[in-house]
C-alpha cells in the first residue's frame, strides 16, 4: 500500500523542536517503569508504560485469535513494513488504535499477552544523535511501534525468543524509529533499545532494581560477549568505532553516550527526576537535570535500588505522578512536564507471578485514558478469548457506550479542577481499585481450582469475569461522569463527591459471580437417602461402594464451583450405590428332632457315621404291624 505520513515522523519533528527551544511542551511521548520481583510487596515483577499519543485518542481493548498460515503469505502494515508470516501466529491481547484513524486494521497495538504468557510493552520512542544517524539511518519501511506489538505478541514463545526475533528483524528489514521495548514471562523480564536503522541492544533486568524509563536512551554500559545477559546486534560496537562516535567505559561500549541524543530534552528530564525520586526519595534528590559547564547531559542510570519495596497500587500511581510536593510539582508550575499528564491515552502494568498455573501467572493491569482519574482492571491476558463489548467502540468522538471515552471525558471534566473536582473522584477510584487488588488473592486461588477440573473452563472463566469486572467500572465511572457534568453546570464551588463514594459501591470480583446456576435438589435428596441407611443390613462390598460415592457426593455438593455435569455425575453413581445395595440373607431355621429312651424324650442327632434314627424306627414299627396283621388272619383261618 502507499507510503504514510507517520504520526511518529511528526512527534519527532515536534519533539526536535522543542528540545532546542528547552520548552516542556510536549507530544507522542511515553513512560515506562520497571520493579523487580525482589523489590516488590507480593514477589511478582512489573512492566508497565503510559501511552501518552495525547488525549481523545481512541484505544480498543481487543484479542486477536491464533492462526495458521497459507505458505508465501505476507504481513503487511501501512507504514510500508512487510515480512512473511510463520506457519502459525499465537492469541494475544492488544491495546489498539481505533482503525478510523486510517493506519490499518491493527494500529498501534501497545501492549498486551499472549496465549504463551509473553508480556509486552511497546513502545517508550526514543531519538539518536547525528552521527549514529549518519552512520545507519533509519529505515523508511522498517520495522515501527505500528506493527510490533503485533508481530512480536504473535510469533513469542519466552521473554527471550521475542526480543531475538525483533533483533533479527531490525537487522535484516531495518527500523522505522528507535525505540525502547520491555517483554516479560514468568521466568524473567527484558529491556532492549533500538539505537538506529539496524543496531540494537537488550539486557535481562536484574530482579533486585528498579527503572524509571522517559524518551530518553538510558542503557550504560554492556558486556556485548556475555550472552547469557545481554542481547546485542552484531555491529553495535563496530559500527561505532569505524565511525568514531563509540563511547566506552571499562572497555564496554556505553550504549547512550554512543548512540544517543545528545539533548534528551526538558519533558525527558523533568519526568526521569519525577520517576527517579518516586521510587528513591534519596537518589532523585541528588538527580541533576541540568547540563555540564561543557554541556553534556548525564549519564543517567537506567536501573538503581529503590528505598523500599513496591505494592501494586504504588506502581500504578507512578503512571499518574505528578510530582506532588516536591521541587518539581507540576501542579504549581505548569512548565514541569509530569508523567502524569494529559495527552495518556491508556495506562498499564504488567504483572508476573511465580507459582501459577499455565495462562494464570500474568494480570494485564489496563486503565484508559490518564492514569490519574482511571481504574487499572486486571485481566488474565494469556487465557482471554474475548474482552468487554464497551473496549470495541472506534468512534473517533465521544460516544456514551465506550469505555476509553468514558473515562476519558471524566479526566477531560477532573482535569479543570484537580482540587473541586478530582479529589474525591481519586479518593473513590483509589479505594475501588484497593479492593480489586485484594479481590485478586481469592479470585487467583479459585481459578487454580478450576483450572485443575479443566483448563477449558478457566479460560471461559477468565474471559466471563474480565466482561463483567469491566462493565461495573464502566457503570461507577458513567455515574460519576454524569453527576460531575451536572455538578459543574448548577455552578457549585463545594467541593464534588460522587454517590458512588457515599454509598461505597465496591467492586464484587469473584469467580462464583460467573459460575453458572446448578441444580442440586436430586443429589441432595440422594445423600439423605444414603445416609440414612442402616449398614448393618447390607454386605460390606456394597456398603462400602454407598460409602465411597456417599463421601464423593458430599464433596461434589459442597463444591462452590461445581458444574451440572459433576453433580449430574455424582448424582448418577450414588443413585448406582443405592441401587445395588445387597442385603445379608438370614440362615434358614433346621425342624428339632426327637428319640424316646427309657422314657425319656432326647434329641435325636445324626451320626456322621451312621444312618438317621428316624426312619429306622417307622421301619421297626411297620415290621412288627404287619407280623401282627399277619397273626390275627392266621386265627381267622384256623377257626373256619
């Protein structure tokens, strides 16, 4: 397709001109934050990143499904980048522009999980000096943040496998920008910038730091021989050094002083001090912003330890800082660029777990819109087949059944007056997502349950409870919404409080909330039929198989989360138990017998050697009847 005018060509242009007139003026700037599993509350690790294209900018929260592959087929965007597809492309959550915007069906997908439990986000856009430039260009139909998410979220098996597979991509198709990428898995998390039109270098971030990443190159000094660490373009080094601009340290290449802008520019700045005293109070003090007296900037460290370690909320709130308090609160001068700021056109950290089951270790943390007034939902991105119909709106306006315009014309309105109207907006969205987060516990270690009955069913779970999650913060956030525009219309100068803050409605994120209902009346009725039979009456055999399938019964009954088809089992093999139920069969009662000796009646009892006396004796009788009969008709025939 034809060439487009690039909102990033723009952005840079835009940038360039304001870093030379030290102006905070900013557009199409980013920023990205790292915690490492070691220096977090719970042990998970963080990825996480502001889209700030600027504000009204419609994202869909969408998942593009696995596919395969005709052979020869070809990916295409419409910045002109194009590179064969494999056999096959994995599921993956994405963050995407709206298509109206012209830019393809797949804009900008910024972030998001795929089936394999790869995490991504991208991109932090970063800017090269002049003689990197002029060493190795950029590429007009390179690889660009338009397209990344998408290849990389589709083709990533690990952390690792995707940053080689975009390395090998910016090196044989070239880049469009540079850029700063984070991916992450459950094993471990990766940070690698691309530096110029095919150089680029990637580190394993260490599980103990912590970053705090502006449009600024940060990487220091890298060991480009240790393999294990660090993933580097083969003529990262060399290209330099035959050009003369290679900066060293150590004998290592010192990736920004080599390759980076020379002027990282105010908003940079202003937002790395911000991030740098967020998460070392101590450090950011001590954070100079200013240039040298021979006007070199930095160096800055890209990854420090941070003064305590980090809940979850507290890495979201570093999306939406401000500065608050310090020597550099951008809500007294609005010349200090903050990282909470109004052009995010969605926020989101991505956290790993240790211990999960398969598609179950990431939580896709996703706010829309500014961070600052915004809800962070989480999502089990490896295992969601579909998201919530209010992410799918591609309105260019606001329209009143979007989640991104709901939540961006509430910032809109928030905005106007941080103290009269934001207050208590924080206050109620702060509680709200408190208790996502603690609902998340419960909600984890009922997944795992059902996961072990069916993986299937997990991931329909997952996918049900994401929709509804969704749908109550798009109700709270309406509700606002429409109380604040009337509040600020009926001209009251008290301060704003919303209902949903009076009347404290609170998130209700359960799994049982999406089980679907069972009905348990015949396997009820079944179990106080087992119980009641007497065990004495039955043989053991059978007794114990009514026992086995009364005690599996029970369970099944017990079992919040319980499917039809378990009960319905259940049901149907204790009803099998009682069914074959065998009584023990009584002994059948022998007639006494009796023999008279010497007057006296005795039983008569068989000798196991001998014939019955029974008999014997009616023998004897009628022998000694017949000789009598016999007699008596003698007589007769003698008196004739």
């Amino acid at each position: 397709m034809g060439k487009m005018i690039k909102k990033k060509q723009i952005a840079a242009l835009v940038l360039a001109g304001t870093m030379a007139m030290g102006s905070s003026m900013q557009a199409f700037a980013c920023m990205g934050v790292y915690v490492g599993k070691e220096v977090s509350e719970n042990g998970s690790s963080y990825i996480g990143r502001s889209e700030d294209i600027g504000a009204g900018h419609t994202k869909i929260f969408t998942v593009h499904p696995a596919e395969d592959h005709e052979p020869g087929a070809i990916f295409e965007d419409a910045y002109g980048f194009s590179m064969p597809y494999p056999e096959h492309t994995y599921q993956y959550t994405l963050a995407k522009d709206s298509p109206l915007f012209g830019e393809g069906e797949e804009p900008y997908a910024e972030v998001g999980i795929n089936e394999n439990e790869v995490a991504m986000t991208a991109t932090v856009s970063t800017y090269y000096n002049d003689k990197a430039k002029a060493a190795d260009p950029l590429v007009d139909t390179g690889i660009c943040e338009l397209s990344m998410g998408s290849i990389l979220l589709g083709q990533a098996k690990t952390a690792r496998d995707g940053v080689e597979l975009l390395g090998e991509i910016v090196e044989k198709y070239g880049s469009g920008e540079c850029n700063t990428i984070m991916i992450s898995d459950p094993n471990e998390a990766w940070y690698m910038e691309i530096v110029s039109g095919h150089q680029y270098a990637a580190i394993k971030l260490p599980e103990d730091q912590v970053a705090a990443i502006p449009n600024m190159m940060l990487l220091g000094t890298v060991d480009v021989t240790d393999t294990e660490n660090v993933i580097a373009s083969e003529g990262l080094v060399s290209l330099a050094e035959e050009n003369g601009f290679l900066k060293t340290e150590d004998g290592m290449i010192h990736v920004t002083q080599t390759y980076g802008a020379e002027n990282p520019g105010k908003g940079q700045l202003t937002r790395l001090w911000q991030g740098t005293y967020y998460l070392n109070h101590e450090k950011g003090e001590g954070l100079s912003i200013e240039p040298s007296e021979d006007g070199v900037y930095g160096p800055y460290d890209l990854l420090f330890t941070p003064d305590k370690k980090f809940s979850t909320q507290d890495i979201m709130k570093f999306l939406a800082y401000r500065g608050e308090g310090t020597k550099m609160d951008s809500n007294v001068n609005e010349s200090i660029y903050a990282i909470g700021n109004k052009n995010q056109a969605e926020c989101h950290i991505l956290e790993m777990r240790d211990g999960m089951y398969q598609g179950m270790s990431g939580v896709e943390w996703l706010a829309m819109s500014r961070a600052e007034f915004s809800l962070y939902l989480p999502y089990y991105g490896a295992m969601l087949t579909e998201t919530w119909e209010g992410y799918h709106n591609d309105e260019l306006t606001s329209v009143e059944d979007s989640m991104f315009w709901v939540f961006n014309d509430l910032n809109d309105l928030a905005d106007d007056n941080r103290e009269l109207y934001g207050t208590n907006i924080r206050k109620y969205w702060d509680a709200y997502q408190a208790e996502l987060i603690e609902q998340q516990k419960q909600v984890d270690v009922d997944m795992q349950k059902l996961y072990e009955k069916s993986p299937e069913l997990a991931q329909e779970k997952a996918t049900e409870i994401g929709k509804v999650i969704a749908q109550d913060a798009f109700n709270s956030a309406k509700s606002i919404l429409i109380e604040l525009k009337a509040f600020k219309e009926s001209g009251l100068t008290e301060m704003f409080v919303p209902s949903v803050l009076t009347e404290n409605v609170m998130p209700n994120y359960t799994v049982a909330r999406v089980m679907d209902e069972v009905s348990t009346e015949a396997l009820e009725a079944l179990i106080a039929k087992a119980e009641a039979v007497q065990k004495d009456m039955y043989t053991e055999a059978s007794y114990a198989t009514l026992e086995k399938e009364l005690e599996n019964a029970k369970t099944v009954l017990a079992d919040e989360f319980a499917v039809q088809d378990e009960i319905d089992a259940a049901t149907k093999q204790l009803d099998s138990a009682l069914q074959g139920l065998e009584k023990i069969q009584a002994a059948v009662p022998q007639p006494e017998k009796e023999s008279v000796s010497e007057g006296k009646t005795t039983p008569t009892q068989p000798s196991p050697k001998t014939v019955d006396a029974t008999p014997l004796m009616w023998l004897l009788v009628a022998a000694a009847g017949s000789a009598l009969v016999s007699v008596n008709v003698w007589k007769r025939r003698e008196e004739k």
